[in-house]
C-alpha cells in the first residue's frame, strides 16, 4: 500500500493585476495596518475569480485575483498525474509553489521525500562554460553534490550525447544540443518526487522519445511524477491520473481519460454520453430530433476511453416527426482534435425510419484504425426525399478518447518503437515481407 | 492463513519532510539548507571567477590595474592637488592600505545589492537556499580582494626594502586581518542583502546604492587618516562601523593611525546586528519575491 507523498490542503494564491508602482506602497501601508488591528487582508477579499476574459472597468481600484483558489489534492507514491488545462488555468503557479519558487497565499502543503522540479531544461547554463563545467554547475542548482555529478557524468554524457562537444563553451551549442545536455543532467537526478513542466516540447523525434522512455523508467521506479502538458497525448499515455484545473480552481481529479474529454469539452457533460433529450434546447428541427448518444464499448457501457486495438460503437437514438418516402438516415462525423475531417459514416440503402416514431443506429469503428488521441464525434440525421434536408447536424456531440497501452503494444505492434506514431488514423494492414535470394 | 490486512494509512499520523505554507514566521530560516546546498556554494564562487574573464587577453591581470590606477589617481588628487595628509607615509602605500579593504566592502554591496533583480530567471525556475547567491558573491569578491591584496604586500615590501621607515605589526596582522576580513564581509553582505530585499518591490534604491557607496567612502577615513579629523566630526565619523576597521587595518600594515579594541568592538556588534536583519529580512522575502520582481 503506497502512502500519500504529497498534500495540498486549501491552497490558494492571490495575484495583484496591473502595474506595480506608487499605488503599491499605499497598499502595503494599507494591509500592514489591517493586520496589525488583527483584520482580514482587505484586498483579498474584493479579489476576482481567475477570469481574464472579463475585464475590470477601467477607473476602479486596482484589482486583485485568484491565480488558484482552494485546491486540494493528494498524490501517492509511484502516482504520475498529469496536470492539465488551458493557458492560465493555474498550472504554472501550481507547480510554481510546489517546487517553492513562490508561496502561496493560504492553505499548507506537505511532501515526503526530496522533490526535484524542472520548470525549464538548462536553468543556470552559462553560455561562456564548456559542456562539462555546466553539467557540475546546472547539476548544483538542480541539488546534486559534487561526487554525485562526477559518479554520474558518464551516464550524463552518454545520454545525451554531446560527447564530441563536451569542451566547447556552450554557447556554441546548437539549441537542441544544449537542451539535451540539460535534460540529461535533469534526468539523472535521484529525488523521489519528480516535477516537471512541459519540456519535452523541444528537441528532434529521436531524443523526445529518449525523454519519454526516461519518464517512463522514472515511474516504473516507483517515484512519484507530477507532469504538466498540453500535448494531451502524451499525457494520456503517460499517466493513468489527471489533474484539470479549470480557471485557477481544481475542476477534475480522475482518470486521465476522462480529464482530457472535459479539457476538450470544457467541462461540460460527460462527453461520452450525452441525454439530448435532458438539455433545455431541443436538437433538430425538419422532422428529427436527436434523443441520446454515446460512444461505447462492444458490450454496450458508455465509455471515455477505447484501447486502440479495440472495436468500439457509436450509438444514437433519435426521433422522427414525420413520414418520409424515402427513409432518412442517421450519419456521424468524426474530426480529430486540430477540427479536421476523418471521416464521415452513414448505412448504405437504409430503408428504417420512414414512418413517425423513436430509432436507435449503431456504428461499429474497427479496432486498429484510428490513430491514438482524442476524436470528436458529431452526430447528424438527413433527409433525402424532397431534396437534401438536415434534420440536425450536432457536431462535437460526444468525444472519445484512443489509448495506446504502450506497456502492452511496445513489444509486438510497435516493434519496440515508442515514439509519436504521426497521422489521423492507424491502420493495420496487411504485410508481407520476405527475404531476397 | 492469510495476513491481516494493514491498517489503513492516516494522513495525520504520517510524517513529513518538508511543508510549505504561506507564512512560516520570520525566524524559519532554513540555515540547515544551506549546508545542504555547499556545493552550489562553491560552483558558484568557481564560475564567478572563470565566467568573468573568459574571452579577456588580460584575464586576472585586471584586478591589477584597476587598483593600480585607482591609487595613482588618488595620489595625484587627494596627495598632489589637495595636500591631504598621510599620516608620514608614502602617499601610494597610504592609499593602496585605505582602498584595498574598503574597495572589497564596496564591491560585496553592489555585487549583493542587486542579487534577486538579476536573477529573477533563475529563482523563477528552481529552488535552492537564495542565500548562496550573495554568499558566493562575497566569496568570489574575496579572490579580487586577495589580488589587490598581495600588491599591498609587494608595495610593502618594496618600500621596506627601500628603507623607508614603516613599522607593520606583524603579530598583529596575523592574528587580526582574518577578523577584519571577516568584518569587512559580514557588514557587506547584511548591507547588501538587505538593500537588495528593499529593492524587489521598490526599485528605487538600486539608484541609491552606487553613489550611496562612493559617497560613504568620503565618511570614512579611506583617503585621509582618521587623526587629521577635527574633533567635533569625530564622533560621527566614529559611528561609522567602517572607520575603525579601516583604521585598524592601516595601523597594522603600516604602523600608523587609530587603532581600537572599543572601536573594533562597536563594530563588530554593528556588523552582527546588520548582517542578522539581513538574513532574516532576506529569508522573509525570498518566498515572495517572484510576485513583485
């Protein structure tokens, strides 16, 4: 049984927006003697929700807000979570405090163990120091002993491989190299408890899947992995936990699945399995009218998350309002997450639906064809007798999220390679390869 | 048989390395960090001196010539054009003893004063103890100092071979010149420190600092002996922490001027009480300087 190695309780951070400048010190005075007369900082309480989109009127006091707001959680040992959500969430200030750059505002939070974060690769490199000198020093900011560096430096500049350079000042690095000089020395730091913001955004295909199969070894050790990203795929594949923080306060603390759906959907329903018939606005018009839908596994349970390999369907039940000579048909329309097309899905010959009444269609995705990630599934009903009429078209009704368990495919269908497989689908086909003689 | 299940884990009852809280009083002030952190210490004294004069042709040689004409400058104005008095020395050795330790106290503030504004990048990516900074700062300052240093002792010897009449006290200068760099250090560093606390947020002291520092060099005896001074500036002169090191030092090396237990006593307690503000004042900031910087 592993035991919790961190928890925060009720932290909060409150930010000052605008300028800091004369006005300040006003303030300062201003609190200073609230809490002298034992009063509750006064700013702190007229502060906004973390809303960048409203803006204060202009003329008012200098405002105040929330950068994050009563978050809560605990991670255990061995967990790697991954922390998503939009720009100014609050993840930057979450991991901010937890590597103690700054404090928070209230509430406490406590680690066991030594806990490492890397907000950035190659802090501290000095550009006028050799490759070797900046592994001794960024190593020391990074709290590595001197002996420590000296048993690793070896690994160091394997890992990286910069061996050729290693005496050449570091500005006359490229940008890559100096990246994986500095994330080499990251990596091989021993602490129990890793941090780390998205820097495996940077450096070429071969070495970000060096850094992913490092992240990978961090966590099967046992070590405790709070990751940040936006690449939502490689948070699904990283981590089985996810954290969404939603406008500076914590919205999600599930499956990573699932998380990344409501990221997608900001927020809102279960995006798997929607009751239309439930929403206070009524989907469709021309005749149909669209009732429920849900992406499911082969046995029928509404499901957030498909094994790529796996088969999956696609359900909707739907009503009809009118006779039809010709029957109209359900259709669905699968985009990936950048919006574009993948395909679009409807019976061929369908004869069901001509007379008034409810219908239920389902659509069976072959395993092993898409890709893995998150697709979006709009859901449609046309009619054809009198022309072409939409009844409804509602796009992005469901969204599903594709798992590549790379635990489980590295060795056979990906024949050990465990970087990003690029494209919108994933076909397997069929192969022959053979030897010439 | 099968084994009991273990107990469920309480948070409450485990324990914890490390907690962060939004206040944690003024006197937590990790000292324990900074051991930890030794060896960062020393990386960054090592890269403070390698990093400066890289790509130089002169390199260290710097450290000679600015003190060299320093102290040429000061012979021509202050000994040449005004006339000051040098208590009977040499007018080069007079003020090469004045500038040598008062040019280390000047550099450990400004090269303190400025320590969260400069690295403001590197303290908004990581955790260390945000001490070691100004610390290695008044270390690698100290090697600049032992340059100037050793041309004192060149001068020294130089002039002593020449015949002219000097009286160094060199029991005293064993035993005393590592209290008074350490003097000179400490009130460096709590001054700095603290100047560099007040400036996160208002920056209008770093305005201050260097021409506070040129200015306070004329409040103390660095290009004129203490002795020359009338006696109703005297006392204020006295109050300055800097005067009696200063003073000590010249009488040591040079076998003139104000030496004082009383003095050295004052300031010491001084450099004790500012060098304790500053660190307190300094921990108290370094967890919230991100926000304002």
């Amino acid at each position: 049984m592993s035991r919790p190695v961190i928890h925060l309780e009720d932290i909060s951070k409150l930010y000052r927006l605008g300028q800091v400048s004369t006005g300040t010190l006003a303030h300062d005075l201003n609190r200073w003697w609230h809490r002298v007369r034992g009063r509750e900082d006064p700013y702190a309480r007229i502060a906004l929700d973390n809303d960048r989109t409203r803006k204060t009127s202009p003329g008012s006091a200098p405002s105040y807000a929330w950068a994050l707001k009563n978050i809560n959680f605990k991670v255990n040992q061995g967990d790697v979570v991954g922390i998503i959500g939009r720009n100014g969430a609050g993840k930057s200030t979450l991991l901010k405090i937890l590597s103690r750059v700054t404090s928070p505002t209230s509430g406490r939070i406590r680690v066991k163990g030594r806990i490492a974060s890397l907000l950035e690769v190659g802090t501290g490199f000095h550009q006028d120091l050799t490759g070797r000198e900046n592994i001794y020093l960024n190593g020391a900011i990074l709290g590595m002993g001197r002996r420590e560096i000296t048993r690793k430096l070896d690994a160091i500049v394997d890992f990286s491989g910069c061996a050729a350079y290693l005496d050449t000042p570091v500005k006359r690095y490229s940008s890559g190299m100096s990246v994986r000089l500095a994330f080499a020395v990251a990596s091989h730091l021993d602490a129990e408890i890793l941090v780390i913001d998205e820097v495996l955004a940077v450096g070429d295909g071969e070495f970000q899947k060096k850094c992913l199969g490092k992240m990978n070894d961090v966590a099967s050790q046992g070590r405790t992995l709070l990751f940040v990203s936006h690449n939502m795929g490689l948070v699904s594949s990283l981590c089985k936990r996810a954290i969404l923080l939603e406008e500076g306060g914590l919205r999600l603390d599930t499956g990573t699945s699932e998380a990344v759906l409501s990221y997608y959907t900001h927020g809102k329903g279960t995006p798997f399995h929607v009751r239309f018939d439930e929403l206070n606005r009524r989907i469709g018009s021309n005749g149909g009218i669209l009732l429920e839908g849900a992406v499911e596994d082969m046995s029928g349970k509404p499901c957030a998350e498909v094994d790529i390999r796996k088969p999956f369907q696609i359900r909707m039940r739907y009503r009809v309002e009118r006779e039809a000579s010709r029957a109209p048909f359900p259709n669905v329309h699968v985009t990936d997450n950048t919006g574009a097309y993948v395909f679009v899905s409807f019976p061929p010959g369908n004869e069901v639906g001509k007379t008034p009444g409810e219908y239920e269609a389902v659509c069976q995705i072959p395993g092993n064809l898409l890709n893995d990630g998150t697709y979006f599934i709009g859901l449609g009903l046309t009619f054809m007798d009198k022309g072409m009429q939409v009844a409804f078209l509602e796009k992005d009704a469901l969204c599903v999220n594709l798992h590549d368990p790379l635990e489980e495919t590295l060795d056979h269908e990906r024949n050990g390679f465990s970087g990003t497989m690029p494209g919108t689908v994933r076909p397997s086909l069929d192969w022959q390869v053979r030897q010439q003689l | 048989m099968s084994q009991p299940a273990p107990p469920p884990v309480e948070t409450e009852d485990l324990e914890w390395d490390l907690e962060i809280r939004a206040s944690t009083g003024w006197f937590n002030l990790h000292l324990q960090d900074l051991w930890r952190y030794r060896d960062l210490l020393r990386m960054f004294v090592w890269r403070d001196f390698v990093a400066v004069y890289k790509q130089t042709i002169l390199g260290p040689v710097w450290f000679f010539i600015q003190p060299l004409l320093t102290t040429a400058t000061f012979t021509i104005i202050f000994s040449g054009v005004a006339k000051l008095s040098t208590d009977g020395l040499p007018p080069l050795l007079f003020y090469l003893a004045g500038t040598t330790p008062w040019n280390y106290f000047a550099a450990a503030i400004t090269k303190t004063s400025n320590t969260f504004v400069t690295n403001a990048n590197l303290f908004g990516k990581i955790y260390f103890p945000r001490l070691v900074t100004p610390l290695s700062a008044v270390i690698s300052t100290l090697i600049q100092f032992g340059i100037q240093f050793l041309l004192l002792l060149g001068m020294l010897a130089w002039y002593l071979f020449q015949g002219v009449p000097i009286h160094p006290d060199w029991g005293g200068i064993l035993l005393l010149t590592p209290l008074l760099i350490l003097l000179l250090a400490g009130l460096g560093l709590g001054v700095g420190i603290i100047v560099s606390s007040l400036t996160t947020k208002y920056r209008d002291l770093t305005f201050l600092v260097n021409f506070g520092v040129q200015l306070a060099m004329y409040a103390t005896p660095v290009v004129y002996p203490l002795s020359m001074v009338p006696s109703k500036y005297r006392f204020w002169l006295e109050l300055n922490p800097m005067t009696s090191i200063i003073e000590a030092f010249r009488s040591l090396y040079l076998g003139v001027g104000t030496f004082s237990w009383s003095g050295l006593g004052y300031s010491s307690l001084v450099v004790l009480v500012v060098l304790s503000a500053g660190v307190v004042i300094f921990n108290r900031v370094e967890k919230s300087f991100m926000d304002t910087v």
